[in-house]
C-alpha cells in the first residue's frame, strides 16, 4: 500500500457566508464509504488563526535555527486556503484519485500528494 495525502483548499469567505448545514453529513457518508482506505483526516481552523514559522532548520545540519521568524497568520496569501485533509493508505495513485473525487468540496478544490517514507 501507498499513503496519499487529500489536501482540501477552501475559499474560506464562501464558506463563511454559506455554510451549508449538510456538508458535515456528506463528509461523514464519504468517510463511511472509504473507512477501509482512511488513515486519518482532520478539518482546519481558519488561516487567520495560523502562525507561520520561517527559516527554521536552515543551519548546514539541518538543526532548528535559531534565528527563525514567527510571524501571525498564514504561511501564503491565497483566495483558497488549506482548510482540512485526510491521509488515506491505498494501492496507487489511480485508487487515491477515487477516493479523492468523492471527497465532498464545495468551496474549494482538492490535492492529492503521495507521501514519502521517511525510513
């Protein structure tokens, strides 16, 4: 099996001014329906709530530096912002391109990422 991360982007102000009441249902059926390949998943709180960290780990060893910038907001301005994923354990890309296409998103687009094994 492969794991693949399902980033989803959310026009956060579309979402914010019409929050369907439903979509939290259509989430759960699509969890019902891929629970065999889910590995977890998580929905974000707002980007005005993000903290972004620059220049951490940039030392020749790849140490945390400590001349890192912290700074309140996201990391980029975009009109979508990263609002939630779910990381799913599948055969290939092809069976992660079905579970994505049913993932419910409204207000936004979806990306699908392999992940890299780090051992």
């Amino acid at each position: 099996m492969a794991g693949y991360l399902i980033l989803l982007y959310v026009d956060e102000a579309a979402y914010a001014a019409d929050k369907p009441d439903d979509l939290m249902d259509a989430h759960l059926k699509f969890q019902a329906a891929h629970g065999d390949a889910l590995r977890g998943g998580a929905q974000l709180a707002p980007s005005a709530t993000a903290t972004a960290v620059r220049g951490a780990g940039t030392t020749p060893d790849y140490a945390a530096g400590t001349d890192a910038e912290v700074t309140d907001g996201p990391y980029v301005e975009t009109k979508e912002a990263l609002g939630g994923y779910y990381l799913i354990d599948v055969p290939d890309l092809d069976a992660a391109l079905a579970v994505a296409r049913d993932v419910p998103a409204a207000f936004g687009g979806i990306e699908v990422r392999p992940l890299i094994p780090m051992s």
